[in-house]
C-alpha cells in the first residue's frame, strides 16, 4: 500500500507528515532547469550585445529583472501542471491517465522555453530584438520560411533541430524518472493544497501587485528597444506579443473596404497640403511643413490633463471648477470647439504626440508594431538637438507607456519613483503641485545646461478616487474626494505651475499647450456622443496672441501646430493642420473613436460608421448638443472611410514612422565622432 504523506511517521518521531515534497519534485526540477536555461541565455545574450549593455548602464537591471520575469514565465508554464497534480494525482485510472500528461506537459513546456532561447540569436540578428509578433507570423509560411532558414541559416537550423530532440527525448526520460514512487496526499488535504498551488501561482505570474501585472512596459527602462528586450525571456516576450494581437482590428474588417492607393489620396487631400508636397512611397504622408515663426526654435512643454472635459471648464460653458485656466485663457490661443480622437488617456497621447488617426484597434501606445520605429515629435525633435522627457506622477509603465515613449524617441522618464518627499502620494501616483513643482526644477536644469528641450506631462490627481491634498482649495462640494472637487484641485495645480514658469528664465524661450487627453467616463445616446470629446487646449507663451478660436479642431491638430510656432520646419509624416497657415475659409474637422463607431466632423456636418452596418449622416447642433439625422452624405461618407481605414493600413504596414529614426540618427552621429 502507498503510505500517503499524513500518515508517514518516523518511529522516533510519531507526529503526522503531512506533505511529501516527491508530489511536485518533477516541477520543481523542471522549473530549475528552466529557470538555469533562461538565466544562462540572457547572460549570453547580454554579452554578445556587452557594448549596448554598457551604454544603457544595464547589466544589474537586466539580471536582477531578467530572473523576475523568468519566476513568472515558470509559474504560467508550471503553475496549471501543479495544480492538476494536486487535483488529478493518485493510483486510481485518472492519477495515472495524469501522469502521462504531465510528462508530455513538462517536456514539452521545457522543449518551448529551450528552443525560443535558442532561436532568439538569429531573430535579434535579423529583427533587433527578441521573439515578438513577426515570429508568430512567420509561422503562417513554413515553406518560405524553412527554404530561408536552409538557405541562409544551415547551422542554426540543424543546431536547433538537434536541441529539439535532445530536448524532448530528454525531457521524456527526466519526468519519467521523477514521477515514480509519488506520495499522494490524502482527500481532505487537497483543497489545502490546492489553494496553495493557486495562491503562489498567481502571485508569481503577475509579479506585482500593482494595478497591472508583470509586462514589457514595467521592467523598461532604456532607450535600446533590444536592451529592454533583453530583460524579458524569449517565451514571455512571444506570449505578450500574441495576447496584444488580438488587440490590432483592421478597420477594413469593421467599417468595409477600400484601396490603399484610394485611402492614401482621400487622407493627403483633406490634409489640406497640396499633393505635390507628398513624395515618398515608404512613408506616404510625408510631407515638408515650414514653420510660420522663423526666429529661434523654442522649447516645448505640453501638459496633458488627465480627464478634463470642457463640461468642467467654466471658460468652455462647463462647470466654474477651473478658475486658472480661465484666467490663462485670455493670455494665449484658446481652442473653443478642440476634440480628442478617443475616450483613453492612450487615445490622447497617440493623437498629442504622434498626430495618429483613431483606429477601433487599441491605441498604438499599447501595440506591438509601434514599440520603435513609429514617428513621434519627440523623435523629430530629438534628431534637432533636443533633450526629449515624459514626466509622470506615478508609474510609467502603466498603459505601456514607459516601453512606447523609451522606443520612440523620449530619452529621459520621471515617474513615481523619482519623486523625494512628495506632498501627496494618492492611489495614482504624486498630486497634481508634485508632478508640476517638479517639472518646473527639471525645466530650469534644462534651461541652464543650453540645450533645448520637450517635456510631456502627464497628470493623474482627476482620476478615480480623486485624491487629492487637504487646504489646496475651497470644496466646491462634499465629500472631499469627488470628480468636481479632483478638477479643481487640478487646476489649482496648473495655476500655481504657471506662477513659477512666468518667473523663470525658460519662460520666454517656451511655448506651452495644456490640453485634456479626454473627457471623463464618455457616455451618450448618440453614435458618438460629440459633445463628450469636447475637451479645452490652451497655447501659451512670450510672442502668442491671446485669442479664442471656434474653429472645430482636433488633437492631431496640435503637434503641427506647435512645431510651427516653435520655429521648427521639417519632414513629417502627421496629417493634422497648421493651425496658424489654414484658409479663413476652412470649416475644420474633428475624427472621434467611440468604442467602434468612428465619426467624423467637418463644421457641423458629421458622418459616423458602424461596425458592418451603413454610414449614417448628421447635422450637429452646437447648441443642444446632440445629432440630427439627415441623408446621407455619400462625399463625407467616403472621406470618413478614408480617415478610419487610414490608421490601420498604416499600422499593418508600418507608413507611420519618421523620415529619419532617432537610432539611425545616433549610430551616424557615433559613426561621424569616431
């Protein structure tokens, strides 16, 4: 008879044993030799690109993190398997149908995680990084790919195709050898065990207890996307990478089809550039834009408020909860009728800082091809000289913006843990006065090391459970800790800001937009609740006419907008207008996603599309705030198309990227001083 763990007893010792380690000695060993495999993979990987490392200053992050997220990787693979032991296990039929498939489970989990560290030196040496979506892809075209590997990578196949075996022909020996003699646990001391197993499983997965688990975006910290890279395991890179593709819709599949080439002549054309302007084939939106102020270039701050909808803002007709904006709006181009392109905070910052369409897919913050290599103006402005920032209060990693900002141009991120004796740490992050007095010292630094700069700052105080300092304001309602209390307090934040910066030397060498990424919880009964996407934007600075502007304009507007009167002129790939070189006769437009209905306004006609259903046209009443259904629009109907399908061909096909990259930039720049 087998002698279960609680009834073993030593004749000098009578007490009860009650767990046997030999139930799970074939995960645990399996998860070691897993865990030696990753570890001796990265340190390998690591040396081989030692140059790069060095630079980053990386080589104790990425051991230190590399083994963290290695933890995590063996609890997604191993962690279901010791559960199914705790729960399956025992001389009956189904313990032993169980064994045989944990066996094949174990080899097979090592086989995955040995043979992707294997492949990762030829895939970082073709792509620059390790396993991602392109390695999924490829798989949809073995032929292809096994006459390049043939062709081009003889010994890497024939190694990896002797690893293979010796992997599973191994792995099958090793777990049988470790699955004999089990002692199984008695009935009532399952489910003990079971929520165990449960219990470290998932808290070894996630590897956090913040409000998202373990990702890229959480152990990046380097400009390098293959350094960051390098902290992952090839495993948990491939997996992350597939979960994101569920993510990537193509519009065409939603709203219907049209050409490429009839896609790109509807977007170049309501550009309002002339189709002269537009000469590349890889980057089809290219176009030369010359600034309107030609005096020297000016640094460039935007502070992205978080949640901020014009219904708050008592200047916009809303609530009288934001007295400093007010204010400041008659001292610079306030945008009366400004819309942001999404209802997420990543929405706002695709569209501030890269001029990107809305697409029903999740922001390009958040998705794979865009890690690297995607335009942005901090690239753009990091190829003029300039020091590029994002400075946060809390943690950057959230919304994977930290892994997006650091492959796209931002050199520097001030987030959460950079932050001494904060006033205030809510649920979020710093408040509002912390991430402000704080990017006012990192402006002056800058200011006084002569190096132009462009910082976004993100703030986060207006975000459930609105948190805020006590004795900052006067309560427009109690609680303390609600919407219209947070909004106001984040405006005082923004007005005590602007005290300093009018006091500083980097004032009248800046040029400032504040500006909502959304309204806050978007909600209708129209298609596209327009009037939620009404957000403020306020440009502020020595030499900027105070004037309101009623225009319909969109976030995408913005960039163009800021690069002119910087006094930057250069190639870009942003389709949003120069606010300050359009006709007096253009009636504006505005592209809002909303869930997956796209609309689009141009003055106050708007045509919105639906998921597989027609298109369906509008008049919008400023006043009341809601859409009159009117006949459809077929002209508005197909520029709207061409607008929504614009996002994804782009995405798919990589035509969103700068003329120029920041890392080409850098390597000649290295290349020229040696």
């Amino acid at each position: 008879m087998t002698t279960s763990f609680s009834d073993m007893a030593d004749n000098n010792h009578p007490q009860k044993q009650y767990f046997s380690p030999s139930l799970f000695k074939a995960i645990f060993a399996f998860s070691i030799i897993s865990l030696i495999v990753m570890s001796l993979s990265r340190i390998g990987l690591s040396v081989w690109q030692a140059e790069r490392v060095t630079d980053a200053q990386g080589w104790g992050y990425i051991l230190s993190q590399g083994l963290r997220v290695d933890i995590a990787s063996i609890c997604w693979v191993f962690g279901i398997a010791a559960l199914g032991t705790v729960v399956f296990s025992g001389e009956h039929i189904v313990g032993r149908a169980w064994l045989v498939i944990l066996r094949v489970w174990l080899t097979l989990g090592l086989w995955i995680l040995v043979f992707l560290e294997v492949s990762t030196p030829s895939f970082i040496a073709e792509y620059g990084f390790r396993p991602n979506r392109l390695y999924v892809e490829y798989l949809i075209y073995p032929k292809e790919v096994l006459s390049m590997l043939w062709a081009g990578r003889k010994a890497e196949l024939i190694l990896s195709s002797l690893i293979t075996i010796g992997t599973l022909s191994g792995g099958w020996w090793l777990s049988g050898r470790l699955t004999q003699q089990i002692k199984y646990p008695k009935w009532y001391w399952r489910p003990v065990l079971a929520i165990l197993v449960i219990v470290v499983t998932l808290l070894g997965a996630r590897s956090s207890l913040g409000h998202r688990p373990l990702n890229p975006s959480l152990v990046a910290f380097s400009n390098d996307p293959l350094v960051n890279s390098l902290v992952l395991n090839s495993s948990f890179s491939l997996m992350f990478a597939i979960s994101q593709m569920n993510n990537e819709e193509d519009a065409s599949k939603v709203y219907g089809k049209l050409s490429a080439d009839k896609v790109i002549d509807i977007v170049r054309r309501e550009s309002g550039r002339p189709m002269s302007a537009f000469t590349s084939t890889d980057i089809p939106t290219l176009s030369f834009n010359q600034a309107s102020y030609s005096g020297k270039p000016k640094n460039l701050v935007i502070i992205l408020q978080e949640s901020l909808g014009a219904r708050f803002v008592g200047s916009l007709g809303g609530l009288p909860l934001t007295p400093n904006i007010d204010e400041l709006s008659q001292e610079g181009w306030f945008f009366e009728n400004l819309y942001a392109t999404g209802t997420r905070s990543v929405r706002g910052i695709e569209a501030i800082t890269t001029g990107f369409t809305p697409t029903p897919a999740r922001a390009v913050v958040k998705l794979g091809k865009s890690q690297t290599g995607f335009f942005t103006i901090a690239d753009l402005l990091k190829q003029h000289g300039y020091e590029t920032q994002f400075i946060y209060g809390g943690e950057s990693h959230f919304d994977n913006m930290r892994s997006f900002f650091l492959g796209n141009g931002f050199a520097n991120i001030v987030d959460q843990g950079d932050y001494k004796n904060p006033a205030f740490i809510a649920s979020w992050g710093v408040s509002d006065e912390d991430l402000l007095f704080r990017a006012d010292e990192e402006f002056t630094r800058m200011h006084k090391q002569g190096k132009p700069f462009f910082s976004l700052v993100f703030s986060s105080s207006n975000h459930d459970p609105f948190e805020f300092p006590d004795n900052r304001i006067e309560l427009y309602e109690q609680p303390q800790y609600t919407m219209h209390n947070a909004v106001k307090y984040a405006d005082y934040a923004v007005g005590e800001f602007f005290k300093k910066a009018k006091q500083s030397e980097y004032w009248k060498d800046t040029v400032f937009l504040v500006v909502a990424d959304h309204d806050s919880r978007v909600s209708g009964s129209d298609l596209v609740p327009v009037s939620r996407f009404r957000i403020p934007g306020l440009i502020l600075g020595e030499g900027i006419d105070a004037k309101r502007d009623s225009r319909v304009t969109s976030q995408i507007d913005m960039a163009p907008t800021l690069l002119s009167l910087m006094g930057v002129s250069d190639s870009y790939p942003m389709l949003g207008r120069d606010l300050t070189q359009v006709p007096s006769d253009w009636k504006g437009r505005a592209m809002m996603q909303y869930d997956k209905n796209f609309g689009l306004l141009e003055g106050n006609e708007v045509t919105i599309l639906q998921p597989e259903l027609p298109a369906e046209s509008f008049t919008y009443d400023f006043a009341s705030e809601h859409l009159i259904p009117k006949e459809l629009d077929s002209k508005q109907a197909e520029t709207a198309l061409g607008w929504a399908l614009w996002g994804s061909l782009a995405y798919n096909k990589m035509l969103f990227k700068p003329e120029r990259s920041s890392a080409e930039t850098d390597k000649n720049l290295k290349e020229v001083s040696r």
